[in-house]
C-alpha cells in the first residue's frame, strides 16, 4: 500500500515546510555581524516570500488549475494551498492503490479458484454410448474408477432415484447435487466448482460409493432395502 504522503505528495509537503519555515526564519537571530542587515526582518521577509513564490509556481505550472484563487496571496495561504494539493494528491493515489489492490485481489482468487476446480470435459467411450448427458459423463467416468460395464446400470438406477442426474438438485435437508451429498459442501474435496460441474460431483459421488459400499451395484441395493445410500 502507498503511505499517506506519496513520494508525490511527499515531495509537495516538503514545500510546505520550506514555507512554513520562513516564517520562523524571519525571527531567527545569527552571531555573524555581518549578516545582520542581510537578515533583517523585512528583508527575510521579502526573500521568504519570494521562495514561497517560486514553490507555489511550480506548483500551478505542473497544475494550471490548482487553487486559483490563490494568486498573489501570502506566504501563509500559498503554502497552505501547496500543503492541500499534497493532502488531496496523496489520497487520490491511496484511493488509487486500494482499486488496485483489490483488483490484485480478486485476479489471485479468480486464479486460485480455477487451479482447484474439477475437470470439465470427459471423453466419452463406445461403450457409454446408450446415454447421454451427464449419464455418459457417469458412465465414462465409472469405467475410469475401474467399474464393468454390469455397475453403470446401478449407477444410474440409484442417481435417477436420488437427483434425476441433474446437478443442480437440492432437497429440503441440505443434500445437493448428482449424488446428493450431504452438505453439498462435501463434494469441494474434488473441486472448487462443486456447486455446477456435474463432472466433480460425479468424481465425488463415485468415491463415496467406493469408500463406502465398494461398487454401485451395492449402494443400489442398499438403497432398494432402506430407500438411501
């Protein structure tokens, strides 16, 4: 993040202190004799104002429209003018660098989502070719877990009981999606996409019936005898 005063507006800031400064410099006392007439106060004065000139124009020449109104004022209100235009330099770039740094943000959260998401697309074989949809995804990815061919019809037996296959499925308890986790939220492990992708719910439903029943053939019969999985 950029500090209250930029080097920008630092460096207007310092002008301000140059200004200011004259003003106690015109009271300042030196042991050199020959320097008093030089240091005299209203010649002080004069050379201070003169300086707080030279700021201040150097200013409006790189913002022509900065504090018009100011023109030909005082050595107080030039660098009180100065010391504002640094304020509100420095606080347009901090509002700056903030956009920035939230559009850094949610660019590195976009990414991190998209490293943690599941597949997307799947080949579909010759042998998956009796279905369609997210039913071919299933089958496809069922022979990929290492499951025959005699396991795809449980499979879609017991998801047409649980979702329909559609990805999107939810009931009043909290279960969601293809194999009806419960909480959806489960089905992360496989992708941040969870919610959507029909391909990381099928991958987590496919594990979980592994895990627990061993083929879906018997998570379907389980479900025929108790009417869950």
């Amino acid at each position: 993040m950029i500090p209250l005063l930029t080097r920008y507006g630092a460096k207007l800031a310092a002008v301000l202190v140059l200004a200011l400064g004259a003003v106690i410099g015109v009271n300042a006392l030196t042991d050199d004799p020959a320097e008093t007439d030089a240091n005299h106060p209203s010649q002080a004065a004069a050379e201070q104002q003169a300086e707080a000139e030279d700021a201040y124009e150097e200013v409006r020449y790189q913002h022509v429209n900065y504090i018009a109104e100011t023109a030909g004022a005082d050595v107080n209100v030039k660098a009180e003018a100065v010391f504002q235009y640094a304020a509100d330099k420095a606080n347009g770039l901090n509002e700056a660098q903030k956009d920035a740094d939230e559009a850094e943000q949610a660019a590195e959260e976009a990414a991190e989502e998209a490293a943690n998401a599941g597949r997307t697309n799947v080949d579909i074989p010759g042998s998956c070719s009796d279905y369609s949809g997210n039913k071919a995804t299933g089958c496809a990815l069922a022979q990929e877990h290492g499951f025959g061919l005699d396991e795809i019809g449980c499979l879609v037996a017991l998801w047409d009981r649980e979702s329909g296959w559609n990805e999107l499925a939810a009931n009043g308890i909290g279960a969601y999606g293809i194999p009806q986790a419960l909480p959806g939220d489960k089905m992360a492990s496989e992708g941040s996409d969870w919610e959507t992708n029909p391909v990381t719910q099928i991958e987590w439903g496919l594990g979980y019936i592994e895990g627990r029943y061993g083929t879906p053939c018997e998570a379907w019969n389980h479900s025929e005898e108790v009417g869950w999985y």
